[in-house]
C-alpha cells in the first residue's frame, strides 16, 4: 500500500522537478538531504538495530536513482534520554529525516518533534502521528495470523501456544493474531498466550513454554526476540514444534523450528524514509503496515517443511493471499485474550 | 486448562517440577551470596558474576563438549571475578556498592563482547545438546514428590547437596565461625590472630565461584545458549532472598523455592487463562519479593559490618600501610580501629545457629 503510494507520489515529484528543469533550464537537478538513523543497539547486531539500517540504506539507494542524495549518519546503542539529546542535535544540524528505530523512543520523538517542526521524524511502534512526527509499525497479526492457522494445521492435540515478550502494541496484535490465525484453521483449538516481559530472558521463555506444552500445547509460535532460544530448547526436548518470528531462525532448531514469520522491516522503513524525504507522508496517518504492504511472510524450515500436508501448505497459500488481497482482514487486537470474541465469518470481506 | 484443573494433580506435579528448575539457578547463588555477606560483604556485582558465569561456562562447555568442564570454568570464572571484588572492597576498601555496579557494568559487557568475539558473525548459531532429565532410581518413582524433586538436570542434585553443606560449613565449622566474626566485627576477630582479609577474600571468592556456577545453570543445563542479558536481573533477585533467608543456607534455598513457584505458578495462571490482568501475574514474583523483604526488613539485621571495609591487618599493618594508603589520608580511620583490636574475643562471637 505504501510502497504504491510513495512511489505514485514520486511520480508527481518527478514532474513537477521536469517542469522545472525545462522553465530553469538547468542542466542538472540534485538534492541534498541529510536522514539521522538512531536504533536501539548496533547497526550491526544481526537482528532489530541491523535492519532498520539496511532499510535506511535502501531508501538512500532507491532515492538516489531519484537524482536526491541521502547521507546517511546513525548514532547507536543510547538510552530513550540520550535518544531525544541525538535527535535534537541532527534537527539543530539541518537534518531532514531522523529515525528513531527503537520502541522506547516514542517520547523523544514527540518532544524532538515539537521543537523542531521543520524536521520529520519517525518513530517505530508508537501509538499516533502527529504533524511533523509519523509512526511506522510492522503490522505483525497478518502474518501472526498465517502462523496461526499453520499451527492448528500442524497441532494432533488440538492445543496451541504463543510466548510473547511484553503485553505491548504490536506484540499483543502478533499474540492475539496467532491465536485468532488457529481458530480460524480450527474454531475448537484450544490456543494459550504467555507473556515472559522480556526480549532476552531465554531461561523465562524456556519455563512458559514448557507451562503450555504441559497444559498440551504441540505447537509454540515464539513472539519473542533472543529469549526464542528457550522456547525451542523446552519445544525440542518435548518433540514437538516451534513457529519463529522476525527473522528466518530454522538454523536454530532444526529439528523443532517450522517456519519463521518474517516482518520485513528493512522494506517498511526503506518506504516510509523515501516517503519522508519526498514530502510524500500523510499529515497524522500510523503507518501500520501489513501483508497488503508486504510486511510479513513465511520463511519455511526445507528439511521440515516436507512433513506439512501437501493440502496444508496450500490452504496456507491461499490464505497469504486472501490476506495480501484484502480477501480476509485480520484485526489488530491490543487486549489478550479479546481474540475469542472475534466473528469468524466477519474476518472475510 | 481450565480453572477446575486448578485441582488436579496434573497441575501440581508439574508446578512443583517447574518451581525446582527456576529455583536452582537462584538456590546457587544465593548460597553464595550468604556466605559473602556473612562475611561483611554486599556483592551487588553479583548479576555480572553470572554473567561471566553463563558465557564462561557455555563457551568451555561448547568446546569442550562436555558440561562439566562448562560448569568448572564457570566457577573459576566467578571465583575470580569475586577475588576482584575482593580485592577492590576487602584490600583497597573500596565501597561496596559502587564496586558492585560498576563491576556489573564491566561484567555484563565483557560477557557479550567474549560472545561476539567467540563467534565472528551473528548469524553463527552455537548450542548446546541438553541432556534429559536423570532419573534417581526408586525415588523418582514415589508418587507426587518422585518426578518433582528426582526426574530433574544433574545440576539440581548438586544444589540438593551444597544447601547441608553450606549449612554445616557456615553455622558448624571453625571456618565458618571466621566468616560470621569477620562480618560482625572483625576488629575483635583481628585481636584473636585471625586474617580478616584472608576470611573475607575466601568468602567472596565462594559467592563468585557460586554466582558464576549460577549463571552456567541457565545457559548450559537449562537452555543449552547464551544470550546477552539472559541473566535477566535474577542477580538483584537473589540479594533480596539472601535477606529474605536470614542469610542462613536452609532458608536461603526455601526462599529461592519460594520465588521459584511464584513465577512457576503467574506461568501456570497466564496459561490457565485466568481473567486477572497479565501485568499482575508477571509481577507476581517481584510483587512477592517486595512483600517479603518489607515484611522481614524490620528484624532482618545485617551482619554489622557489611559495607565496613576493615583496613588493619594484624601483625602486617606498617607493612600494608604503605601499600594501602600511601598518602596516609586513612591514617586516621586505621589508628581508629587499633583500640577495639584490643578488645578479646570472648567465647564464640554472636552467631544465628539455624
């Protein structure tokens, strides 16, 4: 959706910047801009922090095809205090864009976003836009919701699980996603969701796992970031399988990780940096994007991915599709537990 | 699950099984962390030692393939880092506390930087192969306690067996009447020609080594990997159950239990689907800890000279002095301690018998 509309916005850009090469008579048209990228950790940590920056990276590619050069500087590792001090100072340099790719930015942003109305600034996974400050979200229950349904596909016990890090925003859509996803592929699935309150504790993320397969859980979708190790270590040792999020993790746990539900981000923030940078970002919109957006898709494990029905893995298909379409909508839920009351029949449009 | 399961066995079993397993790591340390503090010294830095702990631990038991060799180095590994504490508190004086948070600091970073290091790209997935639970023949068969308490990770029976020992080497042995005096008052602990610094220095060379074992707990046995910040505060956990415990080895591992089934049993009610809201429950353990420690606060008495670094060594005090403070700016402070050494140690200092 985005990725269409910045790209048909640029179209309008480009005229506009023809036109004024033929009334200037200018031989070449370039434009500088500067775009500050400040992550939670390091831009090259292999996960979260890396793939905002090859997002940014790709933005600063696809702009400058565009004949618009993007310097790019990031400043890493810093607490939310420090993160608003950065932005504030990028603005104060002239900085056009400044990304702040981290959760727990959300007020340096909107207190940078006051003070500097010139500057745009984005932050990932917060609640509003408002004038100069846009969010962007991967909109995870989409894929969630994939995941889901594979899960009740996959389950012989009739019960599924999420481990989820916090009770937050997206990682709540992601949770209720998962087990919306199972009742639709199953309306008498008994689905569970834990919340551990941490993206590292493994040891944590190990024990509410082994509390839902003990319950009878057989498939465990892990909404979780390093503590994922856990899930599979308890997932492994109890012979059953395991749904990964975020990046393809098969390598994990060969024998128990399924498939990962991938988000994509370095494709959200490559769009909504370019929209950015050409202006092109709705005044107060969320850019929550999900798989209409292409944010969100299955990694499958090759060696496990054998053991899936042929029938399954087409029904799953088709499902990513009525998603990608609109053919099926799936909400986001910010409640635990709200998934139950969901309409099954209202998810198709 | 439902709520009427609640009272089924089915429930409890793996309850109590789950409340043992999170438990251990924290019965480890806290041991450890009684003995240190006994002895007068607060080891804030007691997170990072398990740290140091966790990534020692799997990067030798990775190699070596073999756990036990992972938890031997684990313990140097925490030994060592309590020596350093030592050294800076027990020899320099230094304070504890800021001691203890800038060690984490160090700790928790040279554990992720030896990570990275170990393993050049984060893409490398390293772990470890988890053994199954052993069975104590007999016993594990007993019905509702058997699984719980004897189907467990080869590490949970050495807890078993370090609670009486830390029991008999603290509240029974002449060591142990040491490290209790030293933490009481080590003046009069001087005067009756023992080394304060000696006792001390292996007190908390015990808490590290017991952190370090701790931390190699969750990384080797209980995950089989290492991940920064997987120690996850259990650290500042394990200092409020040593208070909680009375610093005392059999209370101190029923306190970690005690935590243990609290956050076995939030996991239990999140799954059961229980109409309390999940913030709770998650805080339920750390809820429970609070309570705990206020309750207990008002009679807990900390060993009295916690945090009182004791800079006079008898017989080797002019021969330190120079070594200790050479701008003689704790001349003072030394001089002040001289005429408490004078008082005897009579009979067997103030001590808890468990």
């Amino acid at each position: 959706m985005i990725a269409l509309k910045s790209r048909g916005s640029f179209r309008s850009l480009l005229m506009l910047a023809g036109c004024a090469l033929c009334l200037g008579g200018s031989a070449t048209y370039a434009k500088d801009i500067k775009v500050a990228y400040i992550p939670c950790g390091q831009v090259n940590d292999g996960s979260w922090s890396e793939a905002g920056y090859d997002g940014v990276k790709d933005a600063k590619e696809a702009l400058a095809k565009k004949d618009i050069n993007v310097t790019v500087d990031y400043t890493e590792n810093l607490s939310p205090s420090k993160a608003e001090v950065a932005a504030r100072d990028y603005a104060t340099h002239g900085y056009q864009t400044v990304v702040l790719h981290c959760g727990t930015f959300a007020d340096a942003a909107y207190n940078a976003g006051k003070d500097f109305p010139k500057t745009h600034f984005l932050i990932v996974v917060a609640p509003r836009s408002t004038g100069n400050v846009w969010s962007y979200i991967p909109a995870m229950q989409d894929i969630s919701f994939v995941t889901g349904y594979l899960a009740s596909k996959m389950s012989k016990s009739g019960a599924v699980g999420v481990v989820a890090s916090f009770n937050f925003s997206n990682v709540t859509w992601q949770a209720e996603g998962f087990r919306l996803g199972a009742r639709y592929g199953n309306p008498k699935i008994k689905t569970f969701s834990t919340y551990i309150n941490s993206f590292d504790d493994a040891g944590k993320a190990k024990e509410a796992a082994q509390a839902e397969i003990d319950s009878g859980a057989d498939v465990i979708y892990s909404a979780t970031d390093q503590a994922s190790r856990g899930i599979y270590a308890a997932a492994g040792a109890a012979g059953i399988l395991a749904l990964a999020s975020y990046s393809d993790q098969w390598k994990l746990a060969p024998k128990t990780v399924l498939a990962s539900a991938l988000a994509n981000i370095p494709l959200l923030v490559s769009n909504v940096v370019q929209g950015s940078v050409q202006d092109a970002l709705e005044p107060g919109k969320v850019y929550a994007v999900g798989m209409a957006g292409g944010i969100g898709a299955l990694a499958m494990n090759p060696e496990l991915e054998k053991t899936i029905p042929p029938a399954v893995m087409t029904q799953v298909k088709a499902l990513m599709d009525d998603i990608r379409m609109g053919r099926v909508k799936v909400p986001a839920i910010s409640e635990p537990g709200k998934f139950a009351d969901v309409d099954l029949a209202s998810l198709k449009k | 699950m439902t709520f009427s399961d609640l009272f089924e066995l089915a429930f409890w079993v793996p309850l109590l099984t789950a409340s043992i397993r999170i438990a251990t790591p924290l019965i480890l340390a806290s041991l450890g962390e009684a003995v240190a503090e006994r002895a007068g010294l607060l080891n804030v830095g007691i997170e990072g030692m398990m740290a140091l702990g966790a990534i020692s631990g799997f990067l030798v038991a990775f190699w070596s393939g073999s756990s036990s060799i992972g938890f031997s180095a684990s313990i140097l590994t925490g030994g060592l880092a309590g020596l350093l504490f030592g050294l800076l508190t027990v020899v320099r004086g230094a304070d504890q506390i800021v001691t203890g948070i800038v060690l984490n600091i160090l700790a928790l970073g040279l554990a992720s930087f030896a990570y990275q290091r170990a393993f050049a790209s984060a893409k490398d997935v390293p772990q470890l192969y988890l053994t199954s639970p052993l069975r104590v023949p007999w016993l594990s068969t007993l019905p509702v306690i058997g699984k719980p308490l004897f189907a467990q990770a080869p590490i949970v029976y050495l807890a078993y067996l370090l609670v009486p020992l830390f029991w008999l080497l603290l509240e029974r042995s002449r060591w142990g009447l040491h490290v209790r005096a030293v933490g009481e008052n080590p003046e009069a602990v001087d005067s009756a020609g023992i080394d304060v610094w000696h006792v001390r220095l292996q007190a908390i060379a015990i808490g590290g080594a017991m952190a370090g074992l701790a931390g190699a707990t969750i990384a080797v046995a209980q995950v089989g990997a290492y991940v920064d910040g997987m120690i996850a505060g259990r650290g500042f956990i394990v200092l409020a159950i040593v208070v909680f415990g009375g610093w005392r080895p059999g209370r101190v591992a029923l306190a970690s239990l005690l935590f243990g089934a609290a956050d076995a049993l939030q996991l239990r009610l999140q799954v059961s689907g229980i109409g309390l809201p999940n913030q709770l429950l998650i805080g339920l353990p750390y809820l429970l800890t609070i309570v705990v420690v206020a309750l207990v606060a008002r009679r807990a008495g900390y060993p009295a000279a916690i945090n009182r670094p004791y800079l006079r060594r008898r017989g080797a005090a002019s021969r330190h002095q120079a070594v200790l403070d050479p701008s003689g700016l704790f001349a003072d402070r030394m001089q002040a301690n001289r005429p408490a050494a004078q008082q005897v140690l009579a009979g067997k200092p103030e001590g808890d018998e468990a």
